[in-house]
C-alpha cells in the first residue's frame, strides 16, 4: 500500500475525490517530499480543458461575459418600503443577486455570477456578468461596482447574510475599494418572513414566487447544482448547465422587483 | 513590600514544609530515594526603559510593580529593536508584562493591534482578565476581548473591529480566523505583535500542525503588508530557542534567564515499598500518593495531585473524598480537574482554588500549564509524568515566589518511573528534552496547504515555509479541490477545508456524554475521539467528579455515549492490542546478527473487553466484551528481525526466543522514550510477525503468547515460519517523526536497553527492566530477563 491509498482512507472526510491512480512522472522540482510525492502523483494526467465558448452574452473582459436583457415591467415611479412605509424612487432600486462556488462560506467561496435588475420608465434591464475563466474575478467585481451610484438601494433576498459579506470579502481579497458597507440595503427576507412565516412551508425565494407571486418556471435549475454547472463549463465539460444558471439568475433577480412590489402593497393596504 | 503579616505567613510555611519532610523522612526513610533541595533565588531587577511612557509606568506601580525583572527589561529592549523573542522563564515569574508592555504601549501609541494565542480557553480568560486589571489600574483604554467557541456569533464582530488585543487559541485562529481573514482586515491591517504562550506545549503533532497555522497566519499578514513581531514564551525546556525557531521559521532571541526570586523548593523522590522482592513487585504508587496527599492536606497544606489518566484522577478523587469530603452538610474540600470536565466546572474549581476554600484538587496535566490557581504548598506526582520538564513544570505548580514548597514524585511500576527514582543524580542533573516539531510531515503539510490555498491563491513557484508547492498544488487539483489557470491556483471546491482539519487529534468529533437518570438528558462530559474507544464502550463504568455512571449504549456514528447513575463499587480498564503490518523499507541496516529497518507499517488497534476492578482492593472481578470498530492507523515505525536460523540456534525454544522479543520491546521502548520527549502514547510497541498473521501479548504471568489475527489462541507449531518483528512506530498517521531519528541510533539503543536490563536489580524480571513478571518459572529455566538480554545480544554489533 502506498501514500495514495494511505490518503485515500485518510481523507474520506475531507471533501476530496478519490485519487485515480495511473503512472505519471513528475518532472518538477525535487523537494525532499519528490519520492513520497510522486506516489501521491500517480494521477491521471488531465487532458488540458477545452476552452468552450460561452453560452451566451458578449466579453467585456478578459474571462468575463455580460448578458443583457430588457423586459417591459408597468409600473409606478415610487417604491413603498415595507418596515418604515418610506416611499422611494424605483430608479434607485438595484436587485441583485449573485451565483457563488458553494455554500461552505470563508473567504474560498467566491461568486462566479452577479445578477442585477434595474428599473426606469416602464422597463426592467437585467444585466448579468459571469466568469469563463477565474481570472476574470477581479475585472467582474470592478464592473459591478462601476454599477453602483451613491444613491443607490440594494436590494436583495438574503443578501445581507450572504451574498453582500461574501462579495465584500471577495473584493477585499482583490483590494478593490467599493462602497457596499455605505449602500442602503433593503433584505426582502425579513418582511417576507414577518408576513409568511407559519403560512407557506417555508420561507424560500421559489416558494414565494410559486405560491405568492404565481410565477411559474419552466426547467429550473435548482440553485444548490449551479456551483457544478459552472465548474462543468471552466472544465471544458459542457456549458448546458451553466446556460441554465444564467436563466436561472435572471429570474431570481426579476422576481426580487416584484416581490418588493407585492410586499409594498400589503404594507400600503 | 512585605508587611509581617506576610512573613509570618511564610515563615510558618517555610516550618510546616520541613516539619513534613522531617516527618515522612522519620517515617518512610527507606521510601525516600533522593531529596534535592532547590535554594531560593533572590530577585533580580532593572529600572523601567526611559521610552516607557508615564501612564503605563503609574498603572504598573498601582499593581505594585515598581521596578521590572531583568527578563522582563531584557524583553522589552529586543522587542522594540524589532526581534522576535522566546522568554523561558519559571511559572508566576511574571513572564506575561514581558509582552504585555511592549503590546500596550504599541497599543496606546499607534493603535498596533496585537494577537494572542494560547492553547486553551481558560488560559485566555485569564490573561483577559489581567489585561483588564492593568487596563483599569491605568485607565489606559485598552480593549481585549477573548475569541473562542464560546463567543457568541454577534459579539464578533465587534471584536474583529474593536479590539486591540484579541485573546484566542491556534484551533481558532486555524477554523475561524484565517478562513475568514477579510472580515478582519482592519485587525491584519494593524497587527504589530503575535504573542504565543506556553509553546513548550506545540510539540509532536499539536505542534507540527500549529507550526503549520503559523505559517498561514505569516502568508495571511503579507497580504495585508505586515511583519509583526513574534513574542513567544514557554516553560523550561531543553532547546527553547530552537523549537522557537522551528514553529517560526524565522530567528528568534532567546532569554533563559529569570530575574523573579523563587522560593526554595523541596522535592522528594519516592519508591513504594517492595511487596515481593522475588518478583520484583512494589506498592502502587497511588496507594503512596494517598497517604502522602492525606498527611498533606491534614497538615493544613493546600495541595495538588497529578495523576497521569483521567481514569486515575476520578479514583484519587474518590478516594481522597471517602476521607475528607464525608459529610455532605459541609462544603467539598477535595475537586477533581481534568479535560472533558464542562469549562464552567473547571472555571469554578479554579475559582476555588485561587480563594482557598478547597485543600486539594486532582488533576491531569491539565493544570501544568499557567492557569491562575494561585498559590499551593504542596505538588504530588503519582508517576512519572514521562519528561524531565513536565515533572519540573508539576513540580512549580507548587510554591510562588517567596515561599519554600514542597513536591513529592511517586514513581509507579513502569521502566521509566523505576529508573528516575533509581537514579537521583540522574534526575537533579538532567536537562528537560527537547521539543521536537515536524512541520514538513507529509500529511499535516498537504492539510494546511489546503487550508493556505483557501485562504489565498498560490501561484507557481511560491512556497509555503521554505517549501515549493508546485508538487502539492498538483496533486491537490488532481483532486479536483483546486483549479490551475496558468501561473494562478485557486481554490475551487465547496468545501471549508479548516473544518475538516482539527489539531489536536487525527479524526475529528468528540464524543459527548450523556446522562439519562430519570429521563433527563444532560451532557455531562466530552471524550476526544482517540480514548473514546477506550472509555466509553458499553458497559464501562465513566466517571465524574468520582461520580459512577455506567455506559448503556454508545451511538459510534453519532458520536454519543448515553450514561446512567450507578453505584458500582468498582471502574473498568479497556484490554487492547495492535497488530501490525509492514508496507514498505525506506532504509535499512544490518544489526549485530540480524537487521533493523525503517519504514511504513498498517497498524489495527483492537478493544476486545474490559476488566472490572473493585475499588480499594483492586482485584479483577470480572470482564466484559466489547464490540467496536477496529482503529486503522499508516504510520511509520523502524523494526528488529533476526532469521529463523539465528533464533533456532541462540533459543531452546520458540517460547523462550517469543519472551526474548517481548522483554526486549519493553526495554527498548523505556529507552527510545527517554531519547525522544514523546507525549504520553505518541511512540509504541509491538511484537508480531511483521505481516499481521500473529501477534505476540503477554499473559497474566508475563509470558509471551501467539495470537492470530483474529485475536484467538495460537500454538508454536501454528506455523512453520517464525519471524517474529520487533516494532516501535510513531502512533500517528503518517508518523510524527520520532522513528526516523530512532533508526538513525538505533544501535545505541539496543546498548541502551542492554544496560538497563543487565543493571537492573531484581532477578527474574520486572516492571523496571522486562515489564511485569509474575510466578515463579521452574529452576534450571531461564528467566525473562535473560531471555530479553540474549535476544537484546543478538542485535548487538
């Protein structure tokens, strides 16, 4: 039994794969570790990923991609607030969401895709910017920020647990300045627990939107598979997946507008 | 500053530790193998530095202190010229204003931040709460918050930007800190002084893997653009500045020598009595240390009692209650202390302690280490703690500054215990060992790495520590957790990888244990995952503050041993064995006739039942099966063989050449401990056939016995090879380092060993020499310990 198969039975709990053994030789750098290590390293080599083209948008980046869409969404120029019944410009409203790596939290899980949907005369824009290659990450956040105003209301459903604090750490990490922590932040989680809670199941986004909003969604992919989807498109694998997350994103982000106006109607009524 | 209450006080100590000593001299004399006699130092001091600003000096005088130590002095003028430092200085010689001054004053004039470490919680609330001490003294508008598991999720983020001082452990620092170093940028950002107390205590594989969390703490500062300054302290140890140096990597200064005065200390060695002097066999040490804390405590002595199992610390407890603590109307005077206790149990026994109000507390190791339990009279050592610097470090929990204390060790049965109390010159004039660390062990690297690349990516051609990664990084996006993007490797995988990775112990999860009297469903404990195997089998008696409770039924996936109350009159002890499998030679040599090797073994480690021992008499009552999932362990180890040829020749028999094999694993193993300071079980023994088809155990008489695998009865004429392998391995995944260096002298142990048996006193063997020997073997037949000496011979060059 070698140290592959010594981690192998070590590592169960760890969160890796299983090591596929297979010869291969290391012509790297000798270290004291070389020979224990070139057992370690009899591993498939992997073919080198082929780059697949994006599913969809134009690149604005190097690694990164924007998709834009326009809906027709009627509706009044003011937004009623549900905690404090303050009414503000829709203008300002920005919904956002983001796509990350995976729910395990730290400052390793990153977003991948930021969804975010503005409103002004009568018209939705869902902008969306997304990574084909990890190098894109720090060109994407600086984007996203470009989109931000002073006056700007970030709303979101979840988001001041989840996705702000890891977009914060993200752009901290690639020593971006950005002025989220100044940003009014609406959390429509709170509101909605305060008038669902104890009436639907649950308090998640699709619920609501099946049971509230009777949104109804055709061939969704359930946000917990996006992280494999995206990782299936940087391998080379298949950008299926990955066009579904994008669909998926849009609507969360549309649905994050209407909520708000649902919610403002309860709190006006 | 003493006024005559105080040497009233002292002086009477001073006469009641003689008194004692007199006493038990008068009584026992013939128990007394050495009495060493440490004078009192008297203090040096040194003027406060010119640079220190007034405030702090005036809250310093206002807690008394109105002069520093010359460490303390020393300290401060290395620190400020930018040096890291190692302070190794005695227990209550004020090591803590050694970085506590240079930390306040960066503090208060630059708004430096400052990280504390220490290995466990209570240390931590205890610094906290002298930091807050001096604060208020001062007026100095310090903010230091401890930071541990037990902080609540919305205290924390204030303490990531308030504090200036943040008090916490390497396991934190390791889960919950660097993991999420973004949400302390502002701390980083700042962060002038690292501080690190008690680093005698990151040593084997704790220290291996701090040592590692250091260096991702280091990756983590550069990020942020700072340096800080290491401050780190330790007790006595033999290469404090090295093993400094070893968890830095970097150069560090030492300062060795202690400017506190100290009173005399008083330290006895003590040999139970011989009970049988044919076989060797003597009183128990704990029956000793009974007697000893019991005259102890009726002196009016505040005393402490170290008992090297948890097991052994409840039945100290026990019994010392049954004499002292009988009366259920009047308050306790006896506690028990130990890991596993719930920390608010603990924090009030160290309450008690400190306010007097208890006369004696048991403890495991536990309370070596610096918490404030103020001052006690008296330490009482029941065995060996396995070092020279953990028996001094025990010894110093008796005994502050001015007054004369008194420490007895107790020697038990065991080889190491006989041969200090034995030698007293050997023991006053040996240096404590070295703690040793092994930062690049295979596996704990390639976990941190992990953790290093979450934290931050890597790219081509860095190293961690002084290593390339490039290799580590390859197989790591083998696995899939990282992505290569080419120069650039991130982490990839939704996984938190510091959460997998504990520490302390190999596997992770502790057990909780929990009592269901009367349908209640209290935790009353935790067991680490490592002895659950060995305490918490069903129908084990576990034991609390001496309270019985019995094991009904332990949940192994759940992690939960569910307990009754009991009134059991007696405790249980778990029989285990190892088997062992050899899977690959690194290096090997020859050896006298036969060879030694170094290499990787499989080892599967067994819980087959339990013993029933009645309390007072000890006798075996009875034993109990236990079914449990075998333990696997890949480690390293080095190895003894010698040819069937050879063994026919020098052996009448293959019984006698199986006990040769048997004393000589005891013996070398006594020998290769004392080489290595390896913590409690961190180094083992075995004896088998080198391809896990038998092992060999010894029966209630001492002699060798065949088991199969399967662990059922074998014969001799079982199997017409014989080859019979002598192992000591590291009892750690992947090994900890200790038998590569093992191999490296292994010719000197086997000298080692020969001469320890051959000096030896008794005459057949004994637990000093062979290991326990009972019964008489027939005349004209050789002895174990001739056995173990003829084989020891045969690996001798």
């Amino acid at each position: 039994m070698n140290i592959t198969e010594q981690l192998r039975r070590l590592r169960k709990d760890l969160g890796i794969a299983p090591i596929v053994a297979s010869p291969a030789v290391s012509t790297q750098e000798t270290t004291p570790y070389a020979e224990a290590l070139r057992r370690l390293l009899r591993t498939r080599e992997r073919a080198h990923p082929v780059k697949l083209p994006p599913p969809a948008g134009k690149t604005v980046a190097e690694g990164v991609q924007l998709v834009e869409h326009v809906h027709a969404y009627e509706a009044s120029d003011d937004v009623v607030l549900p905690r404090d019944e303050a009414r503000i410009d829709r203008r300002r409203l920005l919904c956002f969401d983001t796509e990350t790596t995976g729910l395990a939290g730290g400052v390793g899980t990153r977003a991948f895709m930021i969804g975010v949907a503005d409103w002004s005369e009568n018209r939705l824009r869902v902008r969306q910017l997304y990574l084909t290659t990890m190098a894109g990450e720090a060109e994407m956040l600086r984007l996203f920020v470009s989109w931000l105003r002073d006056d700007t209301v970030l709303v979101s459903y979840n988001g001041k647990s989840y996705d702000a604090p890891l977009l914060k750490g993200r752009l901290r990490l690639n020593r971006i300045a950005h002025p989220l922590a100044e940003l009014a932040h609406v959390d429509w989680l709170h509101p909605t627990r305060r008038v669902y809670r104890g009436v639907l199941p649950n308090c998640k986004l699709s619920t609501i939107e099946r049971d509230v909003l009777r949104i109804v969604r055709e061939d969704d992919l359930p946000g917990a598979e996006a992280p494999a989807a995206w990782l299936a498109y940087l391998r080379g694998q298949s950008s299926r997946g990955l066009a579904r997350v994008l669909e998926h994103n849009r609507q969360d982000v549309v649905t994050l507008m209407r909520l708000g106006d649902h919610l403002g109607e309860l709190a006006s009524r | 500053m003493s006024n005559p209450t105080e040497l009233l006080v002292r002086e009477s100590s001073g006469l009641m530790v003689e008194r004692l000593v007199d006493r038990w001299a008068e009584k026992y004399g013939d128990r007394i193998t050495g009495y060493l006699r440490r004078p009192a130092r008297a203090a040096r001091h040194a003027e406060f530095p010119a640079e220190l600003p007034h405030e702090l000096r005036e809250a310093l005088e206002r807690r008394g202190v109105e002069r520093l130590y010359s460490h303390q002095r020393e300290a401060w003028d290395h620190v400020h010229a930018g040096e890291h430092v190692v302070v190794v200085t005695p227990t209550a010689s004020g090591k803590t204003l050694c970085y506590n001054l240079p930390v306040i004053n960066a503090v208060r004039s630059a708004r430096a931040k400052a990280l504390y470490l220490f290995p466990t919680k209570a240390l931590a609330q205890d610094q906290v709460a002298e930091l807050l001490e001096l604060n208020k003294a001062g007026a100095l508008g310090v903010r230091a918050f401890t930071f541990d598991g037990d902080t609540p999720s919305d205290a924390r983020e204030a303490i990531r930007v308030k504090g200036d001082i943040v008090v916490s452990n390497p396991d934190m620092l390791h889960q919950a800190i660097l993991p999420h170093h973004t949400k302390w940028a502002q701390f980083f950002e700042s962060l002038r002084y690292v501080v690190i107390d008690e680093v005698h205590t990151y040593r084997g594989v704790f220290g291996s893997h701090v040592a590692n969390v250091i260096r991702r703490l280091k990756r983590v500062c550069a990020f942020y653009g700072v340096k800080p300054v290491f401050i780190l302290c330790s007790a006595t140890i033999g290469n404090p500045q090295a093993h400094a140096e070893a968890l830095l990597g970097e150069s560090v200064h030492a300062i060795t020598e202690s400017g506190a005065p100290c009173g005399e200390r008083h330290v006895l060695l003590w040999n139970p009595p011989v009970v049988n002097p044919d076989l060797g066999i003597r009183a128990s040490a704990r029956s000793q240390s009974m007697r000893l804390a019991r005259h102890a405590v009726r002196a009016k002595m505040k005393t402490i009692v170290f008992a090297q199992s948890r097991l052994m610390v409840e039945v100290l407890t026990k019994y010392l209650k049954d004499v002292f603590d009988n009366d259920p109307r009047k308050p306790a005077r006896i506690r028990a202390y130990r890991g596993g206790y719930l920390p608010t149990e603990r924090r009030e026994t160290e309450r008690a302690l400190r306010s007097g109000t208890i006369d004696a507390v048991v403890s495991t190791s536990a309370l070596e280490l610096g918490v404030d339990i103020g001052a006690l009279d008296v330490a009482i050592l029941n065995g060996f703690p396995g070092s020279i610097a953990a028996t001094w470090q025990r010894l110093g929990r008796a005994g502050r500054r001015l007054q004369p204390s008194l420490g007895v060790l107790v020697a038990s049965s065991q080889a190491l215990d006989q041969y200090i109390v034995r030698h007293p010159e050997f023991f006053e004039s040996a240096p404590p060992e070295n703690a040793r660390i092994a930062p690049d062990q295979l596996l704990i690297l390639l976990d941190h790495i992990r953790c290093a690349a979450f934290e931050l990516p890597f790219n081509s051609g860095d190293r961690f520590g002084e290593l390339p990664v490039d290799e580590f990084l390859g197989v790591l996006a083998e696995s899939g957790v990282l992505h290569n993007e080419g120069e650039r490797w991130d982490w990839i995988a939704d996984s938190y990888p510091a959460g997998a990775v504990s520490l302390r112990s190999v596997a992770d999860g502790n057990f909780v244990v929990i009592d269901r009297t009367d349908g209640r469903q209290t935790i009353i404990a935790e067991v680490d995952y490592g002895s659950a195997a060995l305490t918490l089998y069903e129908g084990a008696i576990y034991m609390v503050q001496s309270r019985p409770y019995q094991v009904e039924l332990l949940d192994w996936i759940g992690r939960k041993a569910y307990v009754s109350k009991t009134n059991a009159d007696y405790y249980t002890d778990a029989i285990d064995y190892n088997k062992l499998k050899v899977l690959d030679r690194f290096d090997g040599s020859n050896a006298g006739q036969g060879t030694c090797h170094h290499g990787e073994v499989h080892v599967v480690r067994h819980v087959s039942g339990y013993k029933k021992i009645k309390f007072y008499t000890h006798e075996n009552i009875g034993y109990g099966p236990v079914t449990l999932p075998d333990q696997e362990l890949h480690t390293s180890s080095l190895w003894w063989q010698l040819s069937q040829q050879t063994l026919e020749q020098a052996f009448g028999s293959r019984q006698e050449a199986l006990d040769g094999f048997l004393g000589a694993a005891y013996a070398l193993h006594t020998v290769a401990s004392v080489r290595v300071m390896a913590d409690g079980g961190d180094l083992q023994k075995a004896v088998g056939s080198g391809d896990a088809a038998w092992y060999a155990a010894r029966d209630l008489r001492g002699r060798g016995q065949w088991r199969r695998a399967d662990n059922s009865a074998a014969t001799t004429q079982d199997s017409s090879e014989f080859n019979p392998t002598l192992f000591l391995y590291d009892n750690f995944p992947g090994g900890i380092g200790l038998s590569e260096p093992l191999f490296r002298i292994a010719s000197t142990l086997v000298s080692d060993a020969i001469s320890l048996v051959e000096s030896c006193e008794c005459s057949g063997g004994c637990p000093a020499c062979v290991g326990p020997v009972a019964g008489e073997d027939a005349a004209g037949v050789s002895t174990q310990r001739e056995r173990a000496i003829q084989l020891l011979h045969l690996f001798d060059a």
